[in-house]
C-alpha cells in the first residue's frame, strides 16, 4: 500500500516539474524581445572616411662618412651639433685629401679625433638633415591604389600633440612579403616643424570617401534581418512602430549615411537591448579610422 502511495507522489511531482518547466520555456520565449522605445531623428551631415597607417618620423637625407683607405686625421674642422652645407671641408687627411659634406645638415656623430689613424672601411661620422623630415609607413597591397605620390595626408604626432600636413613623396615599386603578407613602403614629406623629432611615433591618415549633406543615424540604431538587410522602425499612420529597409552608403564607425528608406528629420525608433550594426565594414586601411 505504501509503495503504490509512494509512486503515485513520485508521479504527481514529475508532472508538476513538467508543467513548472513548460511555464518557464514558455515565459522565456514569449516574452518581449526588446521594447522599441527610444528615439532618434535622421539628420543631414557630413561624413568623412579614412586610410590610417602609422610610421616613425625619419630624415630624407643622410649621410655616413667613411674611411675608404687607411688614413690618419690631420685637422678635424666641425664638432657635434654644427650645421654644414654641401660641400664643405669636414676634415682633412696628412695626405692633405679633404673629406667633403655631401648634403646639407647637422653633423650628429663623429668617432674621430686630430692625428689618429683609421682602417679602411670605419664610419667616422654622421651628418644628418634634420630640416626635411618624411614618414616610412607600410602599404597593404589592397590599400595601395588609394596611395599616389602627391597625395595630400593628415599626419598627427602623439608625442607634441599636434596635427600637420604631408604629401606622398615615394611609394616602392617593390614589394616586402612578411609572414604571408605583402606591403609597400611609402615616404611621406612633412612640413617643417622645430618640435618634430626623428623617431617619434606618427598616425598618417589619407581621404578614402567623403559625403555632404547627407541623411545620417547613429549605426546603433540600425538593425539587420536574417538576410542582413538593413531596417529602421518607423512610426505608422495607427502610432505603431513598422520595420522599414533602408539603404545605407559609407560610415566612419559611428555615423552611416542612409541612401534611401527615410528623410531627415524622420523619426527612427529603437531599443538598446536590440539594436545592432553587424553587417557594417569600415572600409578603411590598417585596421580603419
């Protein structure tokens, strides 16, 4: 008696699990996705997007002097920090052979000293051109058309905070493959700037598509269907919200131009636990600005 007592509780609590468990799923799947509940208005504006590439300030010009022969220093006629043009006498050799600059600049290093004698083949100074300045940065093969000598660039260097115009002065004709990977290196001329120093870390950033006047959202509020369309919410002529497909054209990571599906000063409506921007690429070189 006890045993059918026993199995018939054990079955009256199995299928109140059941039921408790059915309440629950059912709880989970009906319930709202995500009231749409926020609002935005379309507005016209402009939207501007970018090739970023970073590099490290260089000098064009450079110039290590070398010891061709074995020779001994007769008179040494520069030091350490003297600025020189081309052409003028560095030091003199006891044969009486001048060592002459060969470009224009600031004379960086020297490792010589009157009366010493040096192998041939020892670097004996450096002169550097600290007056044009340029920026080595590496080109992925599939952002290489958007580069041409004479473009113009924004340059930013992080250290002084300052931003500063260059053009592309050389692309390389040949390319590097590293780990798989293919880039080519561009030289970019900067403007002059005292407080530019060689090494320093630089952003260099090229136009890729610019629009005006265009009908623009927030990216976050434009969500996508299964078939990655993108759709807004709309307000109907009942007050209810309706999907509407749009098409979008470029973005700059924040803001997206919308082609066609609504007007500035639209309405679009949103809420934060279902909006979305997958399906948007930048579109822009290095990792995209």
């Amino acid at each position: 008696m006890k045993s059918k007592k026993k199995s018939r509780t054990k079955k009256y609590i199995l299928i109140f699990a059941v039921i408790v468990a059915l309440l629950v799923i059912a709880f989970i799947v009906l319930q709202p996705k995500g009231t749409v509940n926020e609002s935005v208005e379309a507005k016209t504006g402009d939207i501007s997007t970018y090739y970023s590439f970073s590099g490290n300030v260089e000098a064009k010009n450079r110039q290590t002097v070398m010891s061709e022969k074995v020779m001994q220093i007769s008179d040494l006629n520069v030091e350490v920090g003297d600025s020189v043009k081309e052409g003028d006498v560095l030091f003199t050799t006891t044969t009486d052979d001048e060592i002459k600059a060969e470009i224009d600049g600031e004379v960086s290093e020297i490792n010589i000293e009157e009366n010493a004698q040096v192998m041939a083949g020892i670097a004996l100074m450096k002169i550097v051109d600290y007056n044009n300045l340029e920026i080595n940065v590496k080109v992925d093969e599939y952002d290489l058309s958007a580069l041409e000598v004479g473009k113009e660039a924004t340059v930013y260097i992080g250290a002084i905070d300052k931003e500063m115009n260059g053009t592309v002065d050389s692309i390389a004709k040949e390319g590097q493959v590293v780990n798989g990977v293919t880039f080519f290196l561009a030289a970019i001329n900067l403007e002059k700037d005292e407080n530019v120093k060689v090494g320093m870390s630089a952003e260099v950033k090229f136009l890729s598509a610019s629009v005006t006047s265009a009908v623009t959202l927030p990216m976050s509020v434009i969500q996508f269907d299964a078939n990655n369309q993108p759709f807004v919410y709309l307000e109907a002529d009942n007050g209810k919200t309706v999907a509407t497909d749009i098409t979008t054209g470029i973005n700059d990571g924040t803001t997206v131009e919308v082609l066609s599906g609504i007007n500035s000063g639209d309405m679009v409506y949103y809420s934060e636990k279902s909006s979305s921007s997958i399906g948007f690429g930048m579109g822009s070189g290095n990792g995209g600005a």
